[in-house]
C-alpha cells in the first residue's frame, strides 16, 4: 500500500483561476480530445497551419513521376513535412515507423484514370485506420460530379465512424475534367463537407475570391497543389493562399516534381509557417538548392 501522504503545507493556488486554453484550430473546439491531439500533429499549433505532402496520386494513375521509388525519392523530405497524404499501401510498405508527424491516409478509391473517376467507394476500414495509428482520413468529393451522392455518402460515413475512433475527415473537393472551377464553385463544395462533418476541407486555390471559400467554411481549408508549376509561381500560390485564409497547403507535384524537392518543401514551409514573401522563399530554395547541388560535385 503507498504511504499516506502526511504532509500538511499544501499549495492549491486558490488565488490562480484554472487554466484552459482553447484548442488553436478553426472550429475544433468541440472535437473530442484524441481528435483535437490527432489533428495537432497534421497542423503546427504553433503557426496554426500545415505543409502537408501529397503522395497518393498512385491509387488511381498508378507510378507518377516523382513516385516511382518512394523511398528513395520521399523518404528524404520527411523531415521537412508536417504531415504525410498517402495509402496505407504506401505506409506499411515504405514509411519508417518512426516519422511522428501526422498522417492523413487516403481512404476512398475504385476507379482509376481509364474509369469515370468519381465512381468512388470506402477503400479503408476505419479500424485499419486506428491500427495505423493516422491522425486523419482522406476522402474525394464529387460535387456536381456524376456519382456525386455516392461521394458525399462515402465521406459521411467516414466521419460517422472517425468520430467513434477520434479519428479527423478530410474531405477533398475533386474537380473533373467539364466542372468549373472558380470561388462560387468551391464555396459550394467546400461548405457541403464542412456542414456534413468534415474536419479539414482540402481543396483548389482561385484567383479571384478564395478568401471568401476559406471565410465561408468553418472548419480549416488547405490549399491543393495541383498541376506542377514553376517553382516561384508555386511559390506565390501558397502565400496568397495562406494570406487569404488557407491553414496551410497539401502539396504534391510541386514539391516531388521540382528539380529540386528537399529545397522546394523547405521554402513552401518558410511561406506558410512564417509568411515569408515569394520572392524571399524563391531565394531560399535557390541557395539550398546550389548548396546541395555543390556537395554533390
């Protein structure tokens, strides 16, 4: 039996009011705490955004270039992400057990590039999920899309089932290749996640308007990379992105694809975490690019 504890000078701090101090991210107050500790470590509490890397684009096209060996090409830039998007494929496979960072699995698939693309089904059971240990799921949404009800059932049913296991949804606004894209259509497609369950809302960067989709929607919206772009205008899409309301960017192609990856994720973190101007960022990535570049000569 322990000790009784004898002692009588106690300090309760009578005088000090309880301390609570309210969760950092946009509309998570209410999550439970395993949650709000899952999605912690995808966003830096500190920044209160992410630089999530993208590497799932092989559940549906398969080996893309950048990805053909991800562990040699990937596994590098793991220290310079806040949170990997993959498959568990992928994970069990390739990612060492040791990367604490967050991971958001991709938990919907079916058809590939050759198929209608928005045929989607649940490809993850949630209880794979919580036996990976992931801090959030992934889902495609195809509003406006041909199999668009049947994408909004697949991502209800993961938050259904995430939130038992406190594990977060994300919910991707996927774009095809006849629907718009512009801010009253992502407006739109981002709210419909948002007021369905979905945590984090991932979806595309506009010129016009975006910072009335990231006000519109009242969970965080991460910006997607999409189609690979010079590395300054990537650049710029992510400060613009985050200035505008964006907690954050889920960069794949851009990064992966650069002549450069370990310099451009770094300079994409300098943009979100600390606002740093595109230019001021280019340069960055241009000096740890030619320092790399000098030690392997």
């Amino acid at each position: 039996m322990p000790e009784h504890d004898e002692k009588e000078s106690k300090q309760f701090y009578a005088d000090i009011p309880a301390k609570h101090e309210p969760f950092f991210l946009k509309g998570a107050g209410a999550l439970d705490w395993g949650m709000q500790n899952r999605l912690a470590r995808v966003f830096n509490p500190a920044s209160g955004r992410t630089v999530m890397l993208a590497i799932d684009h092989g559940y549906f096209q398969g080996p893309t270039t950048g990805l053909e060996r991800v562990d040699l090409n990937i596994v590098p830039l793991l220290p310079y992400t806040n949170a990997l998007m993959l498959t568990r494929g992928i994970l069990r496979s390739t990612i060492p057990a040791s990367f604490t960072q967050g991971i958001v699995l991709r938990a919907s698939g079916g058809p590939s590039i050759l198929k209608e693309l928005s045929n989607e089904q649940i490809a993850v059971d949630i209880e794979d999920a919580a036996r990976l240990n992931v801090s959030a799921m992934a889902v495609q949404v195809f509003v406006g899309g041909e199999h668009e009800t049947q994408s909004i059932h697949n991502m209800t049913r993961l938050v259904d089932a995430g939130l038992r296991y406190g594990i977060a949804t994300l919910g991707v606004t996927a774009v095809g290749k006849d629907m718009v894209r512009n801010a009253k259509y992502f407006r739109l497609a981002c709210r419909i996640c948002a007021e369905l369950g979905a945590q984090v809302v991932k979806t595309y960067y506009v010129d016009e308007g975006f910072e009335t989709i990231t006000a519109s929607c009242p969970v965080p919206v991460v910006m997607a990379g999409g189609k690979k772009l010079p590395e300054l205008d990537a650049l710029t899409m992510a400060y613009r992105a985050v200035s505008e309301g964006a907690a954050g960017v889920d960069m794949g192609r851009n990064i992966f694809q650069s002549d450069a990856p370990a310099a451009m994720i770094q300079a994409v973190g300098k943009v979100v975490h600390e606002l740093m101007k595109p230019e001021r960022a280019y340069d960055f990535y241009q000096t740890l690019r030619h320092e790399v570049a000098g030690v392997r000569a």
